[in-house]
C-alpha cells in the first residue's frame, strides 16, 4: 500500500512593488535543506519573465505567470500555472510570489479551496514592507498595500540599512495598530528572511477589500512568446492597476551597451527597471528601484529581458528606439 501523499508546504511572499520579494525568495532558497526541491511560481505585472529568470539561478523550479494579477479570472491562470508546476517539479515546499501591483484575496481563497485542501498546507503569510514608503500617501492609501499587509500572519520591514532611525521606528509605531495585535513583526534588509518562519499554519485574517482585483484583466490562454530565433527583437507592453510596463525579449547574439542601459535605467519617471542581459561585457542582472542600482553578473540565458514599469505611460516607440541604440541597431534593423 502506498503511502498518501502529503500536502505540499507553501507560502505566499507579498509587498508592493519594488519592496524585494525577488531578493528574499533567493535568500530563501539559499537556504534550502539539502535534497530537498523547491518550486516556485513567480506572477509579474510585466510580460517578459524577469523575477522567474532570476531565481532559477539558486536551482528552484520556477513557473512564471507574466502580464498582470495571476488570480484574474476566477484563478484560471494561477491554477494551470499551479498545477503544471507541481506535477513537473514535486516539490517539498513551494513559494508564491504574485505581483507586488496585487490583491491577495482571490490567491488565498484559490489555495485554501476544496480543489487545493489536499494538496497544498499554507503556512505562513509573510509580507515585506519598506519603512521609507510609509511616508508616501499613494502608498497608504493603495488598496493592494493595505490587503497586502492585513493578508500576513509575518510582517517585515526591509531595507532597514536604507531607512533613518525614525523611519525604523515610524514603522513600529504603526504596524502595532494594526490587527491583529500580537502579529509577529522583524526587521530586516537585503531581503534577508528566517526559513524558519515558513513553518507553521496560515491565520487567513479577513482583508479589507476583498472584491478589489475584480476590474482586472487576466489571460486565460497560456500562449508561449514567438521563439527569439524567429523573431530576435520583441517588445510587449502591459497596462492595469494603475500603472504601464513596456518589455523586450531580445536574441543573446544582440549584444548590448551597459551604459547605455544605465542611462535609460535612470529615467526620473520609471519606478522600477529590471534586465537580465548580455552585454558587450559579459551578461549582467540589473534592478533599479528608487534611484537605487544593483548590477551584477550573471549567468548566459537563452535570451536578453528587459522590463520598466512606471506610473505614467510612456511612448513605447521612443523607449525602444533607446534600447535599440544600446544595441547599435536603427529602426530599419
């Protein structure tokens, strides 16, 4: 006789955008007991897959489910996302990290329903925030955020080592209004989390508006993107929730200069550019949020990906017309 199978432990990673999901979910997996696999399933609000691409490096099994909130459509896309990875990966533990632009609701009531009751065991809830945003209105007032942060058993502060003292502590301040009292709430910065807090049961705490993802769009058809073989230069935009992203895939053969790329990283408007590409100098992972910019290197792909989201739309043509020059191509290339 076989034995059951057990239910797989999982655990939703949430903050708002540019809060260093990406950076704790590696941290994480660094942390991984040995011999044990790990997936994770990875929702951007950009099209191009960038946060996936990255976390495959510390050996996860990775699904992505780009181009906007992955519980759209009564859950459709995460569920096939969902149930894809599980049966390729069988992993011992399993991360969710949805858009740092998404409503928690819909996710949490996917997981915990009758389809999932015997497969998944949801621990913890664990979401990220950082202290300097807290002076920022849109950010208080944003109905992501403040689901995002009532959805979590865990709230952490990161990026500490960027923020003041008395940012640290406005923070404290208020995260002890908040319900429930007793919450757990650590600091932290470079993302880096306890894998210890994984362990436990999630406390499923009512959110203060539940039906808010209901006027977003989502896809219900998982078509994969034209292969960069046939169509060596792709630019795909997204809108919704407030906010514009426009991505590349681009051939590894296209070659791009890195200054360049970090000139147009810098644009004031951009609240987040991301880009894992290969470079004249080798291939390089770039994250700029807030003015902040880390690149490192980084591992040969099968593709470039570049990704900026801001709040503002922005012409996508010029936007490619300086990425093009970063490659040394014109318009008739």
């Amino acid at each position: 006789m076989s034995d059951p199978v057990r239910p797989v432990p999982t655990n939703l990673i949430l903050g708002f955008l540019g809060v260093g999901k990406t950076t704790a979910i590696l941290d994480l997996l660094r942390q991984k007991p040995e011999g044990e696999v790990w997936a994770v399933l990875v929702n951007e609000f950009g099209e191009v897959g960038i946060d996936g691409a990255i976390l495959e490096t510390e050996g996860a099994v990775v699904r992505e489910i780009p181009g906007g909130c992955m519980c759209c459509v009564a859950g459709l896309p995460m569920q096939i996302g969902l149930n894809q990875l599980i049966a390729r990966a069988k992993p011992d533990r399993l991360l969710i990290e949805p858009t740092g632009l998404g409503h928690p609701s819909q996710i949490l009531d996917t997981l915990t329903g009758e389809y999932y009751q015997d497969v998944l065991k949801l621990g913890p809830v664990i979401t990220l925030v950082d202290p300097r945003k807290l002076e920022d209105p849109r950010v208080l007032d944003n109905v992501q955020f403040r689901d995002q942060v009532a959805a979590a058993d865990i709230l952490v502060a990161n990026k500490t080592d960027l923020c003041t003292d008395n940012q640290v502590h406005a923070f404290d301040q208020w995260a002890a209004r908040l319900a429930p009292e007793g919450r757990p709430v650590y600091h932290t910065n470079h993302g880096h989390l306890s894998v210890g807090w994984l362990d436990g049961t999630a406390a499923l705490p009512e959110v203060s508006e539940p039906h808010a993802h209901h006027h977003h769009h989502g896809k219900i058809v998982d078509t994969p993107p034209p292969s960069v073989d046939e169509s060596p230069w792709q630019l795909v935009t997204n809108r919704g929730q407030g906010h514009n992203s426009i991505g590349w895939r681009i051939h590894p053969e296209l070659m791009l200069e890195e200054n360049a790329i970090l000139a147009m990283a810098m644009d004031d408007r951009l609240l987040r550019f991301k880009a894992v590409v290969h470079t004249r100098d080798g291939w390089r992972v770039v994250n700029v949020v807030d003015g902040a910019v880390t690149i490192l290197p980084g591992e040969p792909r099968e593709l470039s990906r570049v990704e900026l989201i801001s709040a503002e739309a922005l012409d996508a043509s010029e936007m490619d017309q300086l990425l093009r020059a970063a490659a040394g191509l014109t318009d008739q290339d």
